[in-house]
C-alpha cells in the first residue's frame, strides 16, 4: 500500500515536470504580466505619513559592488521629492524604490567627483518624459555646477532629439529636456538653498580638499531634520550645522580594510590603483570619525553611507565599524541600498524599513 502510494506521488511528480516544461511559455509569459503588474503599482511612497523621510538610492562608491549603486539619496517632505547626489545606477533604484523621477523637484549635488554625477543623464531623461515634463530638471550646487549641467547638456542634445521625434511632443516636450543649474555660492556662510511648504534645506561647507566647493545638506521639515554629509574628512562645521538633528547620513571608508585592498594591489603590480587607494583616506572620513561627529552634534541616528571598501557581505559590517559603536550612543545602521527611514511630523519616532 506504502509502495503504490510512493509511486503514485512519484507519478505525479514527473507529470508536473513534465507540465511545467511542456508549457514553459504560458507559465513564464504569465509569470512576467504578473512581475509587470507588480512593478507598475509599486507605489511604496504614496503611503507615507506627513513627514521627513530619507531613503538610500545607492550606497557604494566607485569601487565595483553589485549590490550598491554610487551615492544617491532620497529626501521627501510632504509631497516635494529631493535627490542628494546621483551615481551611476541610482536612477535604477530610484525607480526600484517605488519613486517616479517625474515628480522630483530638484536634484542637489554636493560636489562635482564623477561618482556623484555619473548617473545624471537617466535620471534627466525619466524626469522628462515619465511625465510628459515642460521643463528641464533643476540642479542645485555650488559654484561649478553649471559647467557640468552644460556638459551633460550638451551630451545628451542629440539623444532628446531622437525622443522627441520618436514619441512626440505630448510625451517628449522639447522644451522639457535635460537639466538647469541652480548655483548658490557660500562665501564662508551657510546657505538657505530653498524654504518652501514647510520644507527649508541648507548647504553647509565641508572639507573634501583639494575638491573645492564641497557641500553637505540640512533639511528641516515640520519639527524633523536630516543632515547628509557629502563627500568630508571629519567636519566640526558639519557637527556645528547638524547640531540636534534626527537623523545623519555620513559617508564612512575604513582604513584598515582599504590598506588590505591597496596591499593586494601593489603585490599584483597595480601601481597606480594601490597609490588611489592610498590617497583617498585622507579626505573621507572613518566609521569612527562619523560616530564621535554624530555624538558632538547630539545626533539621534547616525547612518552610514558612501561605503568603502565594498562589503559583499553584512558579516563584514563589525570589522568596517571598527569603534565606532563605543563613540556614539545612539544607533548606528550600515546603509544598504533601498533602505528608507521616515520621521512623521512633529513626533520623535524613526522606522526603518526596507523597499526593495
């Protein structure tokens, strides 16, 4: 009885086998309608309650890592979406986040490393025409930015052309193409980048030398703040402009495993990376460094970001904090792309969620 059973399972089993490969087609293509139908109605933000939200478009660096784009931020107050910085593969995670490019306001970059500019053109491109825009997509930045708009300006003319002739003006505007600089100048001062329903962001200077200007980014939005760092050695003007905030988001390269990777460098005769590797400690800051800035400024949560070296693996987060959960008491969260945390209006909760 046991045997005649076993076999009628057996049976059974080798028929679905043979079902699933006799009609692969029909299962995939329903498959895929189905994944499609997903992916249009993620709308995770639409949710979201009154408030700052900050989530991580990429976290990575130029540094190969297949599961962190370069730097990119989200910052949403109310119904205004911000983008803070824009590596290469952030336009991807943007949209994977349940965020439409059509409706950023702005993109605000922090300074002009290519990592934090290599992702502009698809994100000019889906601000344009995922929603028909008839205006180009503001950038704000400091002295410099709009050589670079001009640039990817220029790069990206022909293509829009093509767009617009494909698709037509209905959906390819001609005059909502590409991107306009917005600079501001600091001049040894804070600057109030913008003040509107509710929502004032602020750059700050911080020491990314010899890469001049180099900003970072306050928000405040209805009793909730962030700050996020930019590209900074440690930064008592960071700490001083933070002051109080809710949430920090930091970038962080740990020393001792960047020396292992320019180590192996030079012992395979790549001289000139291991001397890159060598070089870029000394305008970043360690895991360490963002911890005692985050405790100066009297930080509720500190995350890290802009992560160097890769970590394929978040069994690999201990060793790239090193001390630095011993130099803040409050929570310290290693970035992961998708992440999102939200801090509703005028109430001092933080939740950590992830989109992806």
């Amino acid at each position: 009885m046991i045997r005649k059973a076993v076999a009628i399972i057996a049976g059974l089993a080798v028929l679905a086998m043979a079902a699933i490969f006799v009609f692969q087609a029909q299962i995939g293509t329903a498959l895929f309608t189905r994944a499609v139908n997903k992916n249009l109605d993620n709308n995770q933000i639409a949710g979201l309650e009154d408030g700052l939200h900050v989530g991580l478009c990429g976290t990575g660096s130029p540094m190969p890592n297949p599961d962190r784009a370069g730097p990119c931020n989200i910052v949403i107050a109310g119904e205004q979406i911000y983008i803070v910085d824009i590596g290469e593969g952030g336009g991807r995670n943007i949209a994977l986040m349940g965020v439409n490019s059509s409706k950023v306001s702005a993109l605000l970059l922090t300074h002009f490393h290519s990592d934090h500019i290599d992702g502009l053109g698809p994100l000019m491109l889906n601000h344009w025409v995922r929603g028909a825009s008839t205006s180009p997509l503001p950038v704000f930045g400091p002295v410099g930015v709009t050589a670079v708009i001009d640039g990817f300006n220029a790069a990206y003319a022909t293509d829009n052309t093509y767009r617009t002739a494909h698709h037509g003006q209905a959906v390819a505007p001609t005059s909502g193409g590409g991107a306009e600089a917005r600079p501001f100048v600091l001049d040894g001062k804070d600057v109030m980048v913008l003040s509107q329903n509710g929502l004032t962001i602020t750059a700050f200077a911080v020491d990314h030398s010899p890469v001049a200007p180099a900003v970072g980014y306050r928000f405040d939005y209805k009793g909730r703040s962030a700050c996020i760092s930019g590209d900074t050695a440690k930064s008592v003007n960071l700490e001083r402009a933070c002051k109080g905030v809710d949430l920090l988001v930091h970038e962080a390269l740990q020393p001792q495993l960047v020396g292992k990777v320019a180590a192996a460098m030079k012992q395979r005769g790549q001289h000139n990376t291991a001397k890159i590797m060598a070089d870029i400690v000394d305008y970043h800051s360690t895991p360490e460094d963002a911890a005692e800035s985050a405790e100066h400024a009297g930080v509720k949560m500190l995350v890290l970001s802009h992560l160097v070296p890769p970590l394929p693996s978040s069994y690999l987060y201990p060793v790239f904090l090193g001390d630095a959960e011993k130099r803040f008491s409050g929570p310290i969260v290693v970035g992961e792309d998708g992440m999102l945390f939200s801090m509703p209006a005028a109430g001092d909760r933080i939740e950590q969620v992830s989109l992806f």
